[in-house]
C-alpha cells in the first residue's frame, strides 16, 4: 500500500502545476522578466528524505572510509538547532567545522551525543558501529523516512514535512540543551510583533517572526553575520541572493523549507514554483 504521505505527495504536485504563478503588474515586466531567469536557478527539490541530508566526505576518502551520512530531519526532531549550532559548535556552512575523527572520539562534535548512552558510540571496541554513520548505502535511511514522515504535518517541499507545524501540535519536542531544558528566555516585546520586509514589487511583502525562529536558535544564528540588526539594514537583500544561499537562503534553501514555497514567505502570492 502506498503510504498516506506518498498521496498527499501525488496530489499535491498535479495541484501546484495547475497553479497560476504570478505577480503581475505592468511596469514591472523588465523585472518580472529577469526575476523569472533567476526563479528558474533553484534546483529541483529531489527526494524529500535528501533534502537536508549531507553527505560527509573531505577527510573520509583518504582514510579508505565511506563518505558520513548526516540526516538533519532525524536530528532535528531531537534537538533543537541551537544544540548543534551554538552549543556544539558545528558551522552553518558544509564542510567548514573540519571535524576530525580525534576530536569526536574526545567527545567533541558528533562524539558529545555518540558516546553509547545518548546514542550509538563512535569508539573502537567489540561492537563497533562505524558503518552506522560511515554509509555506502542509504536504502535503511530512505525506509526510516518513510516511517517517520508519515507521521508528520504535510508540506509541499525540502523534506514534504511542515516542521513549523510540528513543533506547534506538539507532534515533535526537541529538547533545547544537551543536558537537560535550558529555559528559551522571553523575547523583547518589540520583536514579538513580526516585521514587515519586501520590495515595491508586487506581492513581494514578507512576514518575518522573530519569534517563529528564536524557537529553534539565538540571535547569533542571524546577527550579525547574515542580517544586519538594524530595519532595512541589510544589503542587497533580494531574491538572486537568497537563492544563492545568503540571507534567509543560509537556512532555506538547506534544511529549512526552501525558496520554491514561494507562499510561505509571500503571503500574498497565489502560487509557487515547481522547477521542471
Ligand atoms: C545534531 C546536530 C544538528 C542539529 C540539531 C542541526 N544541525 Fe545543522 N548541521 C549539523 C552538522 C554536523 C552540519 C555540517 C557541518 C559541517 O559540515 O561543517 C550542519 C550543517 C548545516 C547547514 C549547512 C548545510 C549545507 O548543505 O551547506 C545548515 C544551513 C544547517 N545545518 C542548519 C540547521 C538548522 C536550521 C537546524 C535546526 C532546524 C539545524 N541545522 C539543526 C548538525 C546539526
Ligand atoms: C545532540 C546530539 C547528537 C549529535 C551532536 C549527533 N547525533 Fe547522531 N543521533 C543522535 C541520536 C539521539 C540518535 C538516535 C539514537 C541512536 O540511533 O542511537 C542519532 C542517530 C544518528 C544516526 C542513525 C540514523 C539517523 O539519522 O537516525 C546517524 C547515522 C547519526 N546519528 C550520525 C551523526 C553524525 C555523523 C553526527 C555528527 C556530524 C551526529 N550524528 C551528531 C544524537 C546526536
Ligand atoms: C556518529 C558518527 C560516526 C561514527 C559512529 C564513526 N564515525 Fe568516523 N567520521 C565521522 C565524521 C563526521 C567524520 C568526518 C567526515 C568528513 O568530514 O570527512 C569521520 C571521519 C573518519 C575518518 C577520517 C577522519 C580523520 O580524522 O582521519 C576515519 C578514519 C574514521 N572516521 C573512522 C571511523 C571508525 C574506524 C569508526 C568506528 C570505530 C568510525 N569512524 C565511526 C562520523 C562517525
Ligand atoms: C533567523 C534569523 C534571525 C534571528 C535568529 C534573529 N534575528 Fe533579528 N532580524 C532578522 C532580520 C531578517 C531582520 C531585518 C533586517 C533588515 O531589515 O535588514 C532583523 C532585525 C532585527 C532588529 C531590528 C528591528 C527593527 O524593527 O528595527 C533587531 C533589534 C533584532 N533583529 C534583534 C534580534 C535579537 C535580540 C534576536 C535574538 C533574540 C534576533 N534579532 C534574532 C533576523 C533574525
Ligand atoms: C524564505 C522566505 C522566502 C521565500 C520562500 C521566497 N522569498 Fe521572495 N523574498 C524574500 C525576501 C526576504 C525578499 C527581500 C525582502 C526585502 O528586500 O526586504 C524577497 C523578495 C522578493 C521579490 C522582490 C524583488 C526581489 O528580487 O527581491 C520578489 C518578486 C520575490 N521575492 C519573489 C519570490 C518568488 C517568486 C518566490 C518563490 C519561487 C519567493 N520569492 C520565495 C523571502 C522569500
Ligand atoms: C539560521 C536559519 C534561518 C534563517 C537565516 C532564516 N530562517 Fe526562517 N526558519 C528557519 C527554520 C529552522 C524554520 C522552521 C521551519 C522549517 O524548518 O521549515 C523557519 C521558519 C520560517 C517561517 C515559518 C513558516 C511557517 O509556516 O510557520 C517563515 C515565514 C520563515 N522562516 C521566513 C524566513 C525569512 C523571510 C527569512 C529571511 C529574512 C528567514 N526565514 C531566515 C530557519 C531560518
């Protein structure tokens, strides 16, 4: 039988090609024009169970060991982004922590959780498991998603799992520290009232939480390395770069829901973009 999600799935996508895509406006045709080349540059969503899922190979292959799969959507239903990004130290940018095999077997990095009591130890010993994590094939991965997925809020895109959704019915808790609840300190009041971005562009408005984000990560996930802290502070911050991956693209076109759900971020914009 063909699992719920993989309905949905199917639904969802004749759904979204009939949908009409525009912004229209006249004076904006030149723009709209070249946006739409630019549209064109996001890549096709593949498998929902990839989306996120890197592939770990700058020091594996002159070891002789295969490539390290890391799956953010199994991690992330456990721990919140901080836990790895601010607590642990790992960068938001592929390949930049540099993590070696002495540091984790000293309990740094992926060694601080795989250490045999929060889960599968990285250690040499008689059980070993380093085929867990060093895997030549991701057939068990992809069959883990599927179970997994089908018990989620449905969404159109990266990982067809509306995360947002997730937390908020309490489907997934992930907790926020490595050791025990860390309180999420309140926010300031003036940033609880979500801000307004965009453009003169037609529909271009975008609605921005704070809140919906100090969730899962500090201020230091954004400020003041990707945004600016000051309103419309931000330079040349519009759609080319952010399907390049800078600004909101750093997380969302990565492990977040990626550019391709235009609504999400667009409130007012009746479609989204399906790459061919
Ligand atoms: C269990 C740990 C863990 C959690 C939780 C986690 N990440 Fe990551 N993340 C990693 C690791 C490891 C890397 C790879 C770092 C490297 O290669 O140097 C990474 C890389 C990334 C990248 C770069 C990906 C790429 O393809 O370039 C982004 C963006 C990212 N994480 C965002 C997030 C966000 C957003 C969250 C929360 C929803 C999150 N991460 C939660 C461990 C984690
Ligand atoms: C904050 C804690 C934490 C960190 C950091 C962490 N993991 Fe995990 N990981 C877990 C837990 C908990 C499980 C599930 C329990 C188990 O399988 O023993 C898990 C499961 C896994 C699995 C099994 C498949 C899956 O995704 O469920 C793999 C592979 C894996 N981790 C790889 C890694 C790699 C590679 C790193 C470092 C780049 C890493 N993990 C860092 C906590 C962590
Ligand atoms: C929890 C996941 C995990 C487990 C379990 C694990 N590794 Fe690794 N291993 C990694 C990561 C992450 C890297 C770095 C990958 C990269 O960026 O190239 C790595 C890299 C390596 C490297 C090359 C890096 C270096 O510093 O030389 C060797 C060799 C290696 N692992 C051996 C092993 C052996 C042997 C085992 C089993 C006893 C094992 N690993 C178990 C995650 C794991
Ligand atoms: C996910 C990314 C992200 C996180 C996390 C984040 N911010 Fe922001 N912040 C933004 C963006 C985007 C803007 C708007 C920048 C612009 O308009 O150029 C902004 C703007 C601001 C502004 C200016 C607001 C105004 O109305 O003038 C302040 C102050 C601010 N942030 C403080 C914080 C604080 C404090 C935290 C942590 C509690 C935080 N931010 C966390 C993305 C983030
Ligand atoms: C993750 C949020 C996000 C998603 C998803 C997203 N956008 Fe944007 N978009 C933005 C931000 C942020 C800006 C710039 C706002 C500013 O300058 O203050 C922007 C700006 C724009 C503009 C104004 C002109 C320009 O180039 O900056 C247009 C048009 C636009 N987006 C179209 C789209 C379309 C079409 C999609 C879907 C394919 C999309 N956006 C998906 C966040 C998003
Ligand atoms: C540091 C990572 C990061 C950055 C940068 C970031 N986001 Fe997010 N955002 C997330 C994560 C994680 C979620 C939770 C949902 C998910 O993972 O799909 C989220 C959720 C959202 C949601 C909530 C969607 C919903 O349905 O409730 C919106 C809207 C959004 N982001 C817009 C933006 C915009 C606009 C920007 C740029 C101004 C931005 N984000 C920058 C990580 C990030």
């Amino acid at each position: 039988m063909k699992s719920s999600h993989g309905m949905k799935n199917l639904c969802i996508a004749v759904l979204l090609v009939t949908t009409v895509f525009l912004w229209g406006g006249d004076s904006y045709a030149a723009d709209r024009a070249e946006l739409a080349g630019i549209i064109k540059t996001i890549p096709p969503n593949g498998p929902y169970w990839k989306y996120g899922t890197l592939e770990m190979r700058r020091r594996t292959k002159k070891a002789g060991m295969a490539a390290v799969v890391f799956a953010h959507w199994s991690h992330r239903t456990r721990y919140t982004c901080r836990v790895c990004h601010e607590e642990l130290g790992f960068s938001m940018r592929s390949g930049d922590t540099g993590i070696s095999r002495a540091q984790y077997v000293a309990g740094k990095y992926c060694g601080a959780c795989h250490n045999g009591v929060t889960a599968f130890t990285v250690q040499e010993g008689t059980v070993r498991h380093c085929d867990k994590c060093h895997v030549k094939e991701t057939t068990a991965l992809e069959k883990q998603f599927e179970a997994f997925a089908k018990e989620l809020p449905f969404a159109n895109f990266g990982n067809g799992i509306d995360w947002s959704e997730a937390i908020k019915t309490g489907a997934i808790h992930p907790q926020n520290a490595l050791t025990g609840e860390k309180p999420i300190l309140p926010l300031p009041a003036k940033l609880k009232v979500p801000m307004k971005l965009g453009t003169a562009a037609p529909r271009s408005d975008v609605t921005f939480s704070h809140e919906e984000h100090y969730f899962e990560m500090d201020c230091s996930a954004c400020h003041p390395d990707i945004f600016n802290i000051k309103k419309k502070g931000t330079k040349a911050f519009n759609m080319e770069n952010n399907i390049y991956g800078n600004y909101c693209g750093v997380c969302h076109m990565r492990v977040a829901f990626p550019m391709t759900d235009c609504k999400r971020c667009h409130s007012q914009m009746s479609g989204n973009y399906v790459p061919q």
